[in-house]
C-alpha cells in the first residue's frame, strides 16, 4: 500500500485542523499527530522545537496565552504528495494589553505517516519553506 494511499486529503485536513486553532481546541488539533511528533519553530526565529504531544501543546498553550485575539487565516494549503503538506498562514492578533495588533505571515511544512503527522516544520521565509517542502515530496516519492 502507498503512503498516499494512508495519508488524509491533506488540502480538507488543513481546513479542519485552522478551524480547531481558531477555537483553540488543541485536543483536536493533537489527534492528528503523531504521539512523538516534532513541532519545528527554529526556522520562524529560532523559538525552539517541541516533541511530544505535551511539549507542543505547552508551547501552543503559551503562544495563544500571549494574545487577547488571536485568529489564523490560510492563504495556501498543498497536498505535495507522498505525505507532504504546504501550507501558508497568517496570524492576526492583539498581545495582551495591548490595542495595537500584529500580523505574521509564515509557512508550515507537514510530513504524514500512516495518517498522522510526524513533523511539522515553520518557516518565516515562504519560498524556502515551498522549496523544502518540495524537495522533501520527492525524496519521499
């Protein structure tokens, strides 16, 4: 059997899983990675990486307690074949007590295995970001 054949419709997956983090339900979002995934911030600024499902939700859970209003929009969403996912986001927030807002627009590379993801990379620049994510789909192929 394939790994496509055992990975999700990644495009209708991203949907579902930015409508979660819009509600900031991170049970939700956590069902669909892997037990010892890796959530990767070093490329979006060097915040760290986080393995395991209590380490990526710790992180979550401090970066939203940062903002009042916090909401993601995609931009993009790929499916680039053999369990890779593109993605481009962007936040819009307000930090806590603050009136003034921010908007961070960065990209996120996804790797699926057996319907779960495994690693899920942030990048700051969009174009490193597609180029890896590419790279990446065809060394998996």
């Amino acid at each position: 059997m394939s790994e496509e054949s055992t990975t999700p419709d990644l495009v209708e997956l991203g949907r579902v899983l930015y409508e979660a983090a819009n509600r900031k339900d991170f049970d939700a979002i956590l069902s669909f990675y892997a037990p010892d995934a890796v959530w990767d911030m070093n490329p979006l600024g060097g915040l760290g990486t986080f393995e395991g499902h209590a380490a990526i939700r710790s992180f979550w859970e401090d970066w939203y307690s940062s903002y009042e209003d916090l909401e993601i929009e995609t931009e993009e969403t790929l499916d680039l074949g053999n369990g890779v996912g593109f993605n481009v986001v962007v936040q819009h927030a307000r930090p806590v007590g603050s009136s003034g807002a921010v908007r961070l627009r960065y990209a996120l590379v996804s790797v699926w295995v057996g319907g779960l993801m495994v690693r899920v990379t942030n990048y700051r620049d969009i174009a490193e970001a597609r180029a890896a994510a590419e790279r990446l789909a065809e060394s998996r192929g």
